[in-house]
C-alpha cells in the first residue's frame, strides 16, 4: 500500500526508514527493525496530523496530545 506523506521531507525520512527496515529485515537485526518500525509509525501519524490539522479542534488536539504523552510515558 502507498502512503502519501504531506509533506517532502517526511516522505524522504519515509525513504530512509523504508531502507533501514529492508536492511534491519536482510541482516537479521531485529531490534534495528522494530525501532525503524515505530520510527515509520510516528512518520505516518505525523503526516497524518498535518493533513488533517485544519479538521482537528482544540478538544480532538488536547485528547491527541494526552495520548502522545501516555505512550511517550510507557
């Protein structure tokens, strides 16, 4: 599945992490794969927030920032 990324430079990190994922996968490294893995997960959260930014009102932002902090916590 393509994923469109809003802006350049979040799809050339994208591109950077897709090639340290392939590598990580190739050489048998998994803590290298998932840590490139959640890496690709926040790419694609942060692309997201951005194209929807100007739907999201101040409460969905609040709820989104306390989620961002309970998992940053854990």
């Amino acid at each position: 599945m393509a994923w469109h990324y809003s802006t350049a430079e979040l799809a050339r990190k994208a591109r950077t992490v897709t090639a340290t994922i392939a590598s990580a996968s190739a050489h048998g490294n998994a803590e290298a794969h998932r840590e490139a893995r959640a890496e690709m997960a926040a790419l694609r959260i942060e692309s997201t927030i951005r194209s929807e930014a100007g739907y999201l009102d101040e409460d969905r932002l609040n709820r989104l920032a306390d989620l961002m902090f309970e998992v940053d916590q854990k």
